[in-house]
C-alpha cells in the first residue's frame, strides 16, 4: 500500500511539472476504439500504421472518390456518399469550412476528416508528366531503432542468432495523389543482420508503386498491396471492423486497392492490382499475388500445419521456418454503384504449397483449411439513404459452404443511430485471406447478432453502446463442445471547451471447459475505464485515466491501474510548427493474473502503436520529447521504464529478463525533402 501510495504522488507530481505534445485528433480516437476491441490482434497495429501514413501523405479531397474515403474507418456509408455528391453538385471546396454543409458530417468526424485531406486544386487535371514528377514529388526518410538497456536470455546463451536492437528504414516519395512510392526494411530485436539467414540485410522488406487517376485505371498498385472488397468475407488486409469500429462506420462496405509498406506483412499481397472504370458506375479490379510465407512443416515434411504470422526469425528454429511456403493467389472483383445502390461479385483462387494439413488432433482444429487449393466467390449488396443504410455480403467456398453478413442502420434523429448486424459462417467454410467482424476471431464457425446504438443526447453529452450475442455450434479452443458468448458496452462522455469526462464499462462472458472438461461454465469479465481530460490553456493538456478488470472463470483475478499524461507543445509561430514537444507519462498497476491485466494506450514515434498489457504490481513511466533541429529534419526520442515490485525476472524462455525493471529507449529520424 505504501507503493501505492507512493506512486500517487508522483503521478500528482508529474501532471504539474511535466509538458508533452498534442496528440492528434485521429490518435484519441483510435485509442478509444482500439482499447474496446482486441488490441492484442495485429490488425489493430496495421490499421494504426495506415493511418499514419495518410496523415503523414494526405489525399486531395476534391479529387477523391468514394473507394478512397472508404479507407478512413470512421465514416459512414451515407457520409461518403454525401461527401462525394457535394463534391459533384460544386465542384470542390475552396476551404474545409465548407464540411459544415454536409448535414450529415458531425463535428467530430469534420475534425478526423481534416486529419487526412488536403484541399488540391478543384480543376480536372491530367496526370502529371514525369518531368513534373521528378521536379516536384516529395521524399520522406524515416529511420526507427530501439535500444534496450538490458540482455534477454536468448541472447545471453546466443539462442538469437542476432543483435539485441530492433530498427527500421521507412522511404516514401509521393507526387499528390498520382504517384506514390513506398519501401520499407525492418528487423526485430533477435533477428541477424546481414548474416546467418538475412545476408540481404533486413529481415523484411515490403516495396511499392502506386499510380491513380491514370485515365481509365483509377489506382494500380506494383509490389506489395492490400486488398479490401464487400464486407471481407473473401479478403480483406484493410483496417479491422472491430466491435467499436463498427457503430463509427455503420457497418459499410469497402472496395479498395491500396500499395502498403508494412513492417507487418503477413496479410499483404505481392504482385500487380488494378481498378479499372469500365463506364462510371462500374468498376472492374484485377489482382494476382505471389509470394513465400512462413510456415509450420509436419513430421512428414510435405505439409505445413499452418502459417506462422509472428514475423519472428530469431532463432534458428524460427529462421527454418521463414519463406518455406509458396502462397498464389489471383481474383477479380466487379463493382457498381448508381443512386445510393451498390452491388459487387468477387471471386478469389489461392494456391498454397506445401499443402496445409492442421493437427486434427485437436477437436477444433478438424476444420480449419487444409489441401492446396482454396475457390472463394461472393456478392456483396447495399443501399444508402441518409436514413436507412443496408449492406451485406455472401459468400461461398469451394465445398459449397456459406457466409454472410448483414447489416442495418437507421438515422432515426438527426442525433441518433442504431445499428442491427446479423453474421452467419459456417463452421466448414475456410477462406485464406478472410477477415470481418468476429467476436471468435474467425470467419469461420460464428453465429451472431450485433446491436449498437450511438446518441447524441445532450449537446456536450454523448452515449455508445453495443450488445453482442454470438454462438459457436463447433468446439474452439478452450471448449469441448458448442458455446456461447455475450459481449456488452456502455460509454458516456461529456465534452466542454476546457475539459472532457468520459467513463466505460463492459462485461463479457464466455463459455469455457470446467477442470475435467466435462461442461461448460462461464468466464465473466467485468472491465470499466474513467478518463479526466483538462485542457486550461492551447498548449497544455493533462489526462487522468483510471482502469479496472474482474474476471471470474475457476478463480476470480482483479486488477487496477491509475495512470496520468500531461501535454504541452510551445505555441508555433505564424505559419511554422512547433520547433519541440516534450511528453510524460505515469502508470500504476496492481494486478492478480494474466487474465485481470490492463490494457493502457502509449503514445510513442511515428509508426509505432503501443498499448502494452499489465499484470503483477508495478509501475510504467516514461518520456518522449521530439525536435524539429531543421526546417526538413525532426528527431523523437522516448525513453520508457517498467519496475515490478513482485518480481525478479520478467518474461519467460528466450524472452526472460534476469531483473525486475526493464528500460528501453526509441529513437527516430524523419527527414522530409
């Protein structure tokens, strides 16, 4: 208690004496929804580091079409529409306080909005010459490392066949919305460098080069891409649709082709993807991707048992199992939009040698996808009304086996929204490259119905919430037998001028094996955040968040955390930003078990999502400050400590620390031409 205590007071102290930078509009809002959902789940990282590059690369809202605001995860389907039919009826907009002229548009998504547009010039021009392109395209170098100050064992007993440093080299050249030119090498902490495995250097690489506006081709993209269609019942590498994401968006449908760089690649294609407009309420897109993953080789070793999507290849085991398997794919998806209607056929062939062959010794693993061969093909469907959106896919794979996916939303008031989604996925249809809204993480062996509702009840007074109820007819992991689940949410938030409260609360439960796997009983875990933000003055801001998780499945585990931010960044001068910012951040966290941990959000370098996980008793403080040393030029450095009090080695296996506190510094470079 006396630690307790003790870290009170510092957390007092800190929010008096230490100064940060803002946070972008976009960060809070990602925080919100991400730490609802999943965060463990890659896609949340993806999906973060997306976002960062169209902050850093924004698109030119007077020239954008509806598939490319379907990548911000925070508009509706009838908000695109409106946007884009603006857009049409006045040829563009001279300044963004036009935004306000779409009724449909609500203050918080204006300001989202603004976060990843530019207004370019409303006349059609063609595209660019590559004279102009070379002149006139801009260069962005972003170098990323991190240094910790402290041996694992694996690289004590030299179990990593590399360096303790984790670092990466990030290119991008962009000319507008024409041309755009991505790179990116990376390497984790473990990994070798230029040697034993990786004589080429990074440990990944991921290069691309996009064109739109080409004529006819609306985007193609050479290299590593993403691919999005429907509601991502066939494929879908774009951003998650989490349970909060989805009363944000309303359950939309997306149709895009984007290049990517990732560090993350496992859910990229490689090859050539193009979007073609074949007469303008029809679009035809083509791709086909090859490229070698990871996988897990059987006894026999002419089969895998599955891919290995960790990106990890520190150790030699880890190293023999990179670029082992051969994944092809090819499709094809037609799209047409007219008058608020929408429909698309998709069709997807994925080739994968050496065939898959899961461990079916394991009861819910009997399904999972196996052989060489995979043939996935839906329609999706829609209308959009500013009252009433509906959309939906179906889908269907080689065995004949069905998914589908609907949803409602009604506009019922200007300042009320509910949402109804029905999910249907049978437990034998497989699908590689699948990924929609799942509460078992799956599409796969899920039935479901979603309710959310989204009011603006007051003026400075807003409520979300969600009830999800989803039912698994086949045994997954941790049950015997078919199970159920409920999900529930609740989060109110009061906003002023100077200051914001908001508060959360869900409950979950789940069916779980008992001690003699004989039936089922409940997991329930109760999770509740409380967050104080005081914003006194334009440059200062502080953030006092409170944490709590109760969960109860053979013994009850609880867990608390108290953390504090503080914000400030020096006022800019006219037309010039910040020259630096400074950043601090506290957390205290007194937890039973793994189960009970605390999810808090970090802010951290560009590119770098982190919402790290707490359990045990300790204490989380760090501080971040970046420089604009140039006019071009902006160095971050950020230095992070985590001290257990009950402990006196952290982590396990190749990973464990031989000491109870672990520190780590992140260094980056950005370097704009």
């Amino acid at each position: 208690m006396a630690r307790f205590f003790a870290s009170l007071a510092l957390l007092l102290t800190l929010s008096v004496a230490v100064t940060a930078q803002q946070e972008s509009e976009w960060v809070r809002y990602y925080n919100e929804i991400a730490t609802i959902d999943d965060v463990e789940a890659e896609n949340w990282e993806e999906t973060y580091n997306m976002l960062c590059e169209m902050e850093e690369h924004p698109i030119d809202l007077n020239r954008a079409t509806e598939e490319d605001l379907e990548q911000l995860p925070f508009l509706t389907a009838a908000q695109i529409e409106d946007i884009c039919e603006y857009l049409y009826m006045y040829g563009g907009m001279k300044t963004f306080a036009e935004l306000q002229m779409i009724k449909s548009l609500d203050a918080p998504r204006r300001s989202l909005l603004q976060c990843f547009t530019y207004l370019g010039d409303t006349q059609k021009a063609r595209f660019p010459s590559a004279k102009s392109i070379a002149i006139y395209g801009k260069h962005e170098v972003v170098a990323t490392g991190k240094v910790p100050f402290y041996t694992r064992k694996g690289e004590k007993e030299g179990k990593y066949l590399g360096d303790k440093y984790k670092h990466s080299l990030r290119y991008t050249f962009n000319y507008g919305d024409y041309v755009k030119i991505g790179f990116t090498g990376a390497k984790d902490a473990g990994e070798p460098f230029f040697c034993r495995g990786n004589e080429s250097g990074y440990d990944t690489y991921s290069a691309y080069l996009q064109l739109k506006h080409l004529g006819k081709i609306d985007v193609m993209v050479i290299g590593d891409y993403k691919l999005s269609f429907g509601m991502g019942l066939v494929a879908n590498s774009g951003f998650n649709l989490g349970k909060m994401s989805m009363i944000a968006n309303l359950g939309r449908t997306t149709n895009a082709i984007r290049g990517s760089s990732s560090t993350y690649n496992v859910d990229n294609f490689r090859g050539a993807a193009a979007t073609i407009r074949l007469l303008k309420p029809l679009t035809l897109s083509v791709f086909a991707s090859y490229k070698q993953v990871d996988g897990t080789m059987n006894k026999d070793s002419l089969s895998i048992s599955a891919m290995v999507t960790s990106g990890y290849h520190r150790t030699q085991t880890e190293m023999s199992k990179k670029n082992n398997t051969d994944l092809a794919d090819v499709g094809a998806n037609v799209n047409y939009r007219a008058g608020g209607l929408h429909i698309g056929l998709t069709a997807l062939y994925s080739h994968i040698s050496p065939k898959l062959s899961p461990n079916t010794s394991y009861l819910y693993r009997w399904h999972y996808p196996a052989g060489n061969d995979f043939f996935n093909a839906s329609v999706n469907y829609g209308y959009t009304h500013y009252r009433l959106t509906i959309n939906g896919e179906t889908a269907m794979n080689q065995d004949g086996r069905i998914a589908t996916i609907n949803s409602a939303n009604a506009n019922i008031l200007d300042n009320l929204s509910l949402m109804l989604l029905q999910r249907f996925y049978s437990y034998r249809y497989t699908s590689l490259h699948a990924n929609s809204f799942a509460s078992g993480g799956r599409v796969q062996n899920e039935s479901g119905i979603y309710t959310g509702v989204n009011w603006q009840c007051l003026r400075h007074l807003s409520i979300m919430a969600y009830i999800d109820y989803a039912y698994f007819a086949w045994p997954r992991s941790l049950t015997s037998f078919s199970s159920h689940a409920w999900d529930n949410m609740l989060q109110a938030s009061y906003s002023r001028s100077k200051w914001s409260l908001s508060a959360r609360y869900r409950l979950n439960i789940k069916e779980r094996d008992n001690e003699d796997k004989t039936a089922l009983t409940n997991q329930t875990e109760h999770r509740a955040r409380m967050s104080l933000t005081l914003q006194p003055m334009e440059t200062f801001n502080l953030k006092t968040q409170v944490d709590a998780a109760r969960v109860t499945y053979k013994q009850t585990d609880t867990g608390y955390a108290v953390s504090q931010m503080a914000t400030f960044a020096p006022a800019p001068s006219s037309g010039t930003t910040s020259r630096f910012s400074l950043h601090a951040s506290i957390t205290y966290f007194n937890s039973d078990a793994y189960n009970s941990r605390l999810y808090v959000y970090e802010r951290g370098p560009l590119y770098s999502f982190y919402s790290p996980s707490f359990y045990g008793e300790g204490i989380r403080y760090t501080f971040m400050a970046k420089a604009n040393v140039l006019k071009r030029l902006a160095i971050t450095a950020k230095i992070g400590v985590t001290n257990y009090f009950d402990r006196s080695t952290i982590g396990s296996d190749n990973q464990m620390i031989d000491a109870s506190s672990q520190t780590d510094l992140d260094l980056q470079l950005k370097w704009k031409i």
